[in-house]
C-alpha cells in the first residue's frame, strides 16, 4: 500500500487508498472485456504520456508520485 489520503479538502472525511503491485505474466488464454484495451508503457513513455497531456488524471498521478517517492517506480532517473 502506498498510502491513504483525502480526496478533497472539502470532504475530510473521504479517503483514496493507492495501491503499487507487480504482476506475473498474463495468463494463457486470457480474453480482455470488450472495448477495454491495455495499454504497456516504458517510465519514459509514461513520463511523455503525462507531459503531451494524454495521461491526465489527477487521481492516477498522485498515485504515480506516492509510487516514485517510495522507490516502487521511477518514472524519471535515478533518484
């Protein structure tokens, strides 16, 4: 776990938990939902992603911050 923090400072109360795993490889035979696609991306493309725009959620790049500063991920470098 990476952390549990607020999602608004107008609601104390409410709290996101951030979560970092690694996975093994997909299991044969797997078969996506349909319309859903996976998309595998380098620490350079994610980091050109974020940049152009195209990776934008706030929500989602909190968690790749939380995920950099433990050292689960580095998304620019070495620290």
């Amino acid at each position: 776990m990476l952390g549990v923090n607020k999602t608004d400072a107008g609601r104390l109360s409410n709290r996101v938990h951030s979560f970092f795993i690694e996975t093994d490889a997909r299991t044969p035979g797997f078969a996506p939902e349909r319309g859903v696609e996976t998309l595998l991306a380098s620490p350079s493309e994610l980091l050109d992603m974020i940049i152009g725009g195209h990776f934008d959620a706030q929500i989602a790049l909190g968690t790749l911050l939380l995920a950099d500063i433990q050292g689960q991920l580095r998304v620019r470098g070495s620290p």
